[in-house]
C-alpha cells in the first residue's frame, strides 16, 4: 500500500512541475484560409518546424498550439492543391501570439474554391488528416453529382454499396454489410429511424443540398459511439464559420422523367452570414417534387413440376406511379463567447411524403402446369382453381427526421473541453391509405381458362391467355373481395443525449501527449401502434371492377382492365356503411404489431493519444452499459369451436396479452490506431477496436402470433453483434492535387443474429409444432481490399491541363452462417446479405475556364438479398451498372447553368433465385433515365 502511495504522490509532483513550468509559456493560435479569403481550409495540417509539434485546422480554420516555450519558430502549413506556406513567429513568455495563413496567396497558384478540383482538394485534405480510416465527401463534391439525396451522393465513395427503392438511393451498406450494422448521425446526433422494423435510417430522406459534408469514419476511436461495424456516417451541415464571405445561394431545378413524360421542380436557398465579429448564422431550404413511374413485374412460389421443368404459382405484373415531395430546412447558429469558448445551435428538418399508386394484375394457380417446356409451363382450369386478381394501392406516407444540438468548445491554455444537449425524432405514418382494395375472378370449371407463361428471358415473363379470354378481359366479372384500410401506422424513434469530453495537452520533447475523458448518456425510446380495418364484403348490390374502371399506363405487357387511382376512395368513404368488416382479422392485424422498446446506454471512456511530426498514437478503452425495457403483444388466434385454456369458443376470436421484459448488459470495447508518416506525403494507418450492434428493437419486441400450433415471435433475450476489428492502409499524397492509397480490412462478428424455423417449441407452456424467431448464430467473417486513385491531370498541356480523375475499387469477401430448414445441427456457409464482392467507382471529369463536365459510372457486383430456407431460395440481386453525366457552365463569376443525364444506361433492378440450373425471375423494375436542367446563382 506505501509503495502505491509513493508512486501516486511521485506521478502528481511530476505532473504539478510540468503544468507549473508549461504555465511559462506561451500560447500560439490562428486560422488557416484560401489566397482568396474566402473560405477555411478544414483539415489542413500545420507543424511548429523546431517543436515537431502539429496540429490540425478546424472547420473554421482554426488551429491552436498550447503550452510554446518562448522563442523564435517556423510554422509549416500544408494543405491538399496548395504549395506549402511556411511563416515565422515569436512566442512570448504568457500571452498569445496569433498566425493567420492564407494558402496560394504569396505563389499566386491561388486555391479552388469551387467545383471539382476544390472537391478533390478538400476530400484528400480531410482524408490524409483523419485519425483512422476515413472517406469524406464534401460540399462542392456533392453540388457536383445528379444526386436526389444523401444516399446517392455517399455511393461515389470506396467501399460503399447503396440499396435502392424505385429506382432511387435510400440504404447504405459499407463494406458489404447490412445497412443495419452501420450508424448515422447528423451534427454528431445519433439518428433514430423513421421506419418501425429496423435501426438503420433510410437517407433518401435527407435532400444533399443543405449537406457541408459527409465522412464515412471506417474504424473507431474510444471517443467514439461504438455501435457499429460496417462504419459510422456522420452529416454535418453548414456553419458560418465555414466561410470567410457571407454566401446567398439560389438553385432552380426542373427533371423530366422519360416514363411519365412530365417535369418536376426542384428549388433551393443556402445561405451564410457573419452577424458579427463572434457570431455567424448560416442555413437553408431545399423543395423537391419528383414525379416518377416504376414497371414492375414479380413472381413468387418456384417449383419443380413431374416432367422437371420450372414454373411460378404466383404472376404479377404491378405498375406504380409515385409522387414524391421533399422538403428539406437546416439552420445553424455559432457564437464565439471571448477568446476560449465557441458555442453553437444547429438545427435540422426534412420531410419525405410519398403517394404512391399501384395497380396490379395476378395470377395464383392452385396446381402445377397442365403442360410445361424448359421455358414455357401452361395452366389450364381444367387441372385446379386459377384465380386472377387485379388491385389497387392507394398509399400515402410520410416520414419525418429532426434534430437538434446545442454545444460548445472551451479551450484554456492544455485544457480542452466539449459538451453538447442533443434530440432527434423520427416517424412514420399513415392514416387512411388503402392497401389494397381487390378485386378477383376465380377460374375452376374446366375448358373456362388458360395461361401460358413464357420464361424464356430471364429478366421478363410474358403470358398468353389460351382459353376464356373474353372472361379475362371483362371487368363486370371481376368481383369485390376485400379492402384493407391502414387505419393509422405510426412509428416514432426518439433520442435524447447528453454528452462532455475533456482533455490535457502535455507539450514534450518531439511531440504532445494529450489525456482524454468523456462520458455520454442517451435515452431511446421507439414505438409502433398500428390500426387496420379489413372488409371483405359489400351489402348493397354488387361490385365490380367495372365500377372503377380506369386507364392502362403500363409499359411491360397488357393489365387491361386496371383500376383508377382515385376514383374507389371517394366511393369507399361515402358509402363505409355498407361495406362489412371482418372482425377477427381486423382484431389480429391491429394488435400483432404494437410494440414499444425503450434503450437507455450509458457510456463513458479513457484515451491517451500522441502527436508528433511522424506518428499519431490514439488508445484507450470505452465502456456500454444498455438497459432495455420492452413490450409487446402475444396474439392466439382460436377458430370457432376449438378451446382457450379449457373452455370452448363460439366463433374465432383473438385473445390478446401484453408482455413485457427488462434486460441490462455491459460491454468492455478496447481500440488501438497508428497513423504514421516516414517521409513526406506517406501515410500509412492500423487500427484495432472492438465494436457492436444491438438487435433490431423489432425483433427484440416480444410480439408473438400463435395459431393451429404455429407461432411466430420476437426474441428479447437476443445479444448484440459483437466484432473485433482490424484496419490497415497506405495512402502516398503525389503531386497538388492527387492520391493513389490501398487498405485491407477484417472483421470477426460473433453473435450474428439469423431467422430460423424450428419444431417442437415449447412458448409461454405451449408446445408448439414449428415456431419461427431470431436467435445469435455462429460466427461471420468480412475481408476485403480497397483501391483508390485520384488525380488532377493540371500538368498535361493545354487544353488537357483540365482533365481530373477519381478510380476506387473494393473488393470484399463476407461469409457467415445460417441453418438449413431451421436445423441448428445443418449448418450452410453463405455470403452476408447485401454484401456484393466487388463495387467500383469511376469519374472523369474535365474544368477549365467557365466550363465543367463530368461522367460518374458506378458499378456493383451481385449481393444475397434475402436468405431462404435452402440454397434454391435465396434471394439475390442482380449486378448493377449507372452512369450519369453533368455539365456546368459559368455565365458570370455567381450564375451557372446545368445539365444532368441520370441513368443513361437505363439500368433495371433483377432480383432472382438460383433454381433448376436457372436463373428465376423474383422481380424486375424498370425507371428510365431523368433529365435535369437549371441554373445557380450566388451572390
């Protein structure tokens, strides 16, 4: 015990002479901007020559170096697509002593603060600072793509893969992950999710327009949210202190799309103002009203029929017209209070509403085919009922992100200290949406009907009617057989946070160590109520098809006679009376879906880290502590005459009991990262760190369905993803503008969470016969290699002096484990779901003088979309190449035109399954190519 006395009472001497003499000394801060004064250079790199001490810029270009001995010094800034500046200083005994840097001004190769080459210069700049492995995206690289949304504009990036809905960007997978296992925040506020089944946020929500920047921070610092294992994505919007000017921007939009043949606007405002010395406000408004149409077609149930042949029992050929209006705000205020502290509230808004319309025809045979070919399979009601159902959805619904921070910096001599308030909510909802209203005509006489489908294109199924085609065609016999109104879904994710992190420099010989602490606490709570009403009778005369009878404007084969959009919603509100409600599967569809989770995490950290001239050292350790208390429902669903605990009932019914659970658990999440720089311009980085991902808060809910010995429920005893990690990279900075860098990744997961199905369940003291629920799996294993090169060509010639490049590629090998039939004794390796093994990205670019083009081709390979019960069923998506164009031209220093081609190659979604040595259709969307046009204008 004395001897830890002594060591304790020996380390505090020491550390009281070294801030008593540090305390002598003087402080030496600054700002670092473009020759041109008009904007900050983030990132930028800056080292006192005789210290070895460095530092890196802000996002308002501020640098500050603690704690300088008295002196006479060199100051070396560097920064990406500028010549290195050096300035010399003198640093009294206590006061500061300000260096403000302007980069390109004394060599008169004055930075580009526009377009793609000042895109280039940002992105490397942010990227050869970075502690880790990063990717970044900034705000002249995103003004520079026909991007509709976050989503669209981080596909551009090495390593990521984006999921598409309607031909549209919305999910984010990095590295070949699921979207669930990354973690998205904007201003560092974590976003909860608008959708009520997953916690990966969709980011077609969020309009790129009001976007500063993104960075995709691949591997973790302990000061980091440790959620994820795919990689952290974090927006942030703009500040005023970004700039150095005030800035107006105005942006007019039109697109036309090729399949509906109308123009939709586009219009945005940005802005940014110094209201004073200390105190900026910056913000914008974005609008987008995109109409578009999708054909689809899709077929389900693959088989194998006597004679060997292939065939689906379920055709539907589906047409959708989609309205969607986004409404996007963001608002930031940043207030310099003295010299030591800077606060700032940063606000963000967007909406997404979508209306869609889809009119469907199906065809669903009871039996397999009267006759089948290798590529044909033909059905006749001869042999079993057909039954040909055409439906209408008329959904509208709405999503809604929101955050809000509060926080602020405070540096005072060594110490350093942030702190922030935040909340985010998001939603979905729906309120009336009709999905669908239906309406059939059953086949079962036979000679009455014929089909003939026709498989062989892998990509489209066509069909023939062979027999009672004027009945097919006639909509007075298409009877009503149900209307499902979502009465109301409403889901809502809502966080609150705070957090504080301080931190001491310690000057040293060749370098600074620096000490830091921090603790966070959130506070999630996420519930989804949902109220159906199903009909499935009309009793005042009857009802056909022939009563709404509406337009065809499908463009992959004949679905006449469809129903019109509107027409059935305003018949089905004035006449509610008459249509009959069926009780019991109105009562189950409303109850089985409830839920509410509340997740309070509690973390808190301890790292050191070194800075010198040559090598960065951050390590540390962080520590989770989770509580989860969660409810749901248990539904059983009785038929008339069966019993419910020993008595018998005398029609169905659905008995309903709530359940609730608590959990608690810690985790311990060690992480280490080397970044090291032999000679100049050469970077090479490791990293590791172990992470997690908690369940879904939808599969935890304890929300069970029990009927005629079957269940289905959530599992809350579910454990966290839980992976170590390894990082490795070397990046080599060549030239003003240029980089060429190659990193390998691996990634261990235990715990990966998968579906099964098994027999003989025991669930709440019922035995069932086969139950299906998520449990923890073995474990998954991720590699892969990534490839970047960017180049700016400026010593080519004239006119090829403005020529650019930017190449990546990825390469990813991502296996796991799943459970043949359910059996947890017949394991199968597969690929992870959405995880493609080689993505690649491709930009040539071309800038000089008033005029900027440019063409970005994206490229992925095949992913697993969903894992069946057996190879033959796994779902996989088709590979995927788009290439969109942009052209620019300046008319005056602030006024620009713009055109944009979107989709050139008209590329389709193929989704398929592997059955009978082919390739079978499981959906296949069409959406044409988009034009863009306007003009911008900055003041």
């Amino acid at each position: 015990m004395n001897r830890i006395l002594r060591g304790a009472s020996q380390a505090a001497t020491t550390l009281a002479l070294m801030s008593s003499g540090m305390a002598m000394a003087g402080t030496v801060v600054g700002t670092v901007s473009d020759g041109s004064g008009t904007r900050a250079l983030q990132r930028a790199q800056l080292r006192i020559v005789e210290l070895g001490r460095v530092a890196e810029a802000a996002r308002d270009g501020s640098f500050r170096f603690p704690d300088v001995p008295a002196g006479t010094y060199t100051i070396e800034a560097r920064y990406v697509g500028a010549d290195t500046v050096r300035t010399s200083i003198t640093v009294g005994a206590t006061d500061d002593t300000r260096a403000d840097i302007a980069m390109g001004a004394a060599s008169g190769n004055s930075i580009i603060v526009v377009g793609q080459l000042a895109n280039q210069a940002s992105t490397l700049s942010r990227q050869r600072a970075a502690d880790g492995v990063e990717s970044v995206l900034t705000r002249d690289a995103i003004g520079q793509f026909p991007d509709q949304n976050v989503a669209e504009s981080l596909r551009r990036l090495p390593g990521i893969n984006i999921l598409n809905d309607q031909g549209e960007g919305r999910f984010v997978s990095i590295r070949g992950l699921d979207p669930e296992l990354n973690s998205s925040s904007v201003n560092g506020v974590r976003l909860p999710a608008p959708e009520s089944d997953v916690r990966s946020v969709a980011l077609d929500v969020i309009s790129s327009d009001l976007i500063e920047s993104i960075e995709v921070k691949k591997s973790l610092t302990p000061d980091m949210d440790a959620d994820t294992i795919g990689g952290s994505i974090e927006i942030k919007t703009t500040s005023a202190f970004d700039r150095k000017k005030d800035l107006l921007k105005i942006s007019a939009e039109g697109s036309y799309n090729d399949l509906t043949e109308k123009v939709s606007p586009k219009g945005s405002i940005d802005f940014s103002t110094r209201l004073g010395e200390g105190v900026g406000v910056s913000g914008g408004l974005s609008y987008y009203k995109r109409k578009f149409a999708t054909d689809n077609m899709e077929m389900d149930g693959w088989d194998v029929d006597g004679a060997g042949n292939a065939y689906a029992d379920t055709v539907e050929y589906r047409d959708y017209d989609v309205e969607r209006e986004r409404i996007s705000a963001s608002l930031s205020f940043d207030f310099k209070a003295g010299d030591s502290t800077t606060l700032y509230a940063r606000g963000l808004y967007s909406q997404f509403d979508d209306q869609e319309y889809r009119r469907r025809l199906t065809f669903e045979m009871d039996e397999g085919p009267s006759s089948s070919t290798a590529t044909t399979a033909s059905f006749l009601s001869d042999d079993g009922e057909i039954s040909v159902q055409r439906d209408l959805k008329d959904r509208f619904e709405s999503q809604k992100i929101r955050s809000l921070v509060l926080g602020g910096e405070t540096e005072t001599g060594p110490w350093k200290a942030t702190y922030s308030a935040s909340w985010a909510k998001s939603s979905e909802r729906e309120n009336g949406s009709i999905d669908p209203v239906n309406f059939e005509r059953k086949f079962e006489d036979p000679g009455e009907f014929g089909v003939t489908f026709d498989y062989s294109k892998p990509k489209f199924t066509g069909y023939a009617v062979t027999a009672g085609n004027n009945l097919f065609l006639d909509p007075g016999e298409y009877e009503f057989d149900k209307v499902e109104r979502t009465t109301l879904s409403d889901a809502q994710d809502e966080e609150y946070a705070v957090k504080a992190d301080i931190s001491r420099a310690f000057a040293v010989d060749g370098g600074t160590f620096t000490v830091q602490a921090g603790a966070k606490q959130r506070w999630r709570k996420k519930t989804y109520n949902a109220t159906f009403d199903i009909y499935k009778g009309y009793g005042a005369g009857d009802l056909t098809l022939a009563d709404f009878l509406g337009k065809q404007d499908y463009g992959l084969a004949s679905i006449d006679p469809v129903l019109a959009k509107t027409s059935f919603r305003s018949f089905f509100r004035t006449n509610l009376s008459d249509f009959e409600l069926d009780q019991f599967d109105t009562d189950a569809a409303s109850a089985e879906s409830d839920f509410r989770v509340d997740e309070d995490i509690t973390s808190g950290y301890l790292l050191g880290r070194w800075d010198s001239n040559k090598v960065r050292v951050i390590g540390g350790v962080r520590i989770e502590r989770t509580r989860n208390r969660i409810t749901g429902n248990q539904l059983t669903l009785v038929e008339e005459g069966d019993e419910y605990q020993g008595v018998e009932v005398d029609e169905d019914s659905v008995f309903v009991t709530a359940q609730s659970f608590k959990r608690n658990y810690t985790d311990i999440l060690p992480s280490l990262t080397v970044r090291y720089e032999p000679v100049r311009n050469f970077v090479l980085r490791a990293a590791g760190y172990k992470s997690l991902v908690r369940p879904k808060l939808s599969k935890l809910a304890p929300r069970a369905v029990i009927e005629d010995g079957e269940g289905e429920f959530g599992n809350p005893a579910l454990k966290p993803y839980k992976a170590w990690n390894i990082d490795l990279s070397v990046e080599y900075y060549l030239g003003r503008n240029a980089a060429i860098s190659a990193g390998f990744f691996y990634k261990d997961i235990k715990d990966y969470i998968v579906d099964v199905v098994s027999e003989d369940v025991l669930y709440n003291g019922v035995l069932l016969d086969e139950a299906k629920t998520s449990i923890n799996g073995p474990k998954a294993k991720v590699k892969g290699l990534e490839l970047s090169y960017s180049q700016a060509f400026d010593f080519l010639p004239a006119p090829f002096d403005g020529l650019l490049t930017q190449l990546n590629y990825t390469y990813t090998d991502a296996k796991g484990t799943v459970f043949t039939d359910g059996d947890i004794t017949d394991p199968r390796r597969i690929r992870l779901p959405a995880s493609s093994k080689h993505t690649f990205n491709a930009v040539l670019g071309y800038e000089k003088g008033p005029l900027s083009l440019r063409a970005a081709g994206t490229f992925r390979d095949k992913y697993l979309d969903e894992v069946g019960d057996d190879p033959s069923s796994d779902r996989y998506v088709s590979k995927h190449f788009q290439l969109d164009l942009s052209a620019k031209y300046k008319i005056t220093d602030g006024i620009r035109i713009f055109a944009e081609w979107v989709n050139v190659t008209d590329e389709p979604y193929f989704a398929y399954q592997n059955l009978n040595n082919g390739r079978r259709l499981l959906q296949y969307e069409e959406y044409s190519w988009t034009a863009k046009f306007g003009v911008t204008a900055a003041f």
